[in-house]
C-alpha cells in the first residue's frame, strides 16, 4: 500500500452514468502527475440495498462533509486529501486531512 497526497477533483451524489441501477456518492482525486476515482465504492444498488446500507452511506456523506468543514458533496472539489493506492495505482481509500483545512 501507498499513500499519496492529493485533492478531490470531482464530488457528485447520484445516479452513476454507466450502471443506473447504482446510486451513491461517487469520487475523483488527483495527485502530483496521475488520477485516480473511487470506483464506486461508495454506491449501492437500488434493486437489492437494505436500509442499513442507505443509512451508512448518509452518515458516511455526514462525516465526510463535517472534516472537510463544507454542507453539500460539490463543495468536497478542491479538498485536500490522503489517498491510499493498491500498487500504487489502484484506489483502497482516502482520508480529508482535517489537520489543513
């Protein structure tokens, strides 16, 4: 595992384009000289989601909103972050560096 800094170049909450039965927040980063997204890490699927699910991912949202200090998921644009690469180039997670902001 690998850790780069970066910032979140795209924020959106929605439908995603390719897989309309997938609803969820959706992320993209950029580091130095490469970019990476989420994957959809953070989306369900509508056709089979349990309640627990859609309230993880609220309160998920709530969290990340908070650290960044910002109210809606557009406003993540910009926000600097630590991002953890699988070879260092397959996104595993990231984090808001509160410690900045």
């Amino acid at each position: 595992m690998e850790k780069r800094l970066g910032k979140i170049t795209s924020a959106k909450f929605g439908i995603v384009d390719d897989y309309p039965f997938l609803i969820g927040l959706l992320l993209q980063f950029k580091m130095e000289s490469s970019s990476v997204g989420d994957g959809g890490k953070h989306t369900i699927n509508i056709h089979n989601v349990r309640p627990e699910d859609t309230l993880d991912i609220f309160k998920y949202i709530h969290k990340l909103l908070k650290e960044a200090k910002v109210s809606c998921v557009e406003d993540l644009k910009g926000v600097p972050v630590e991002i953890t690469l699988y070879e260092g180039q397959i996104f595993h997670d990231f984090r808001i560096l509160t410690e900045v902001i």
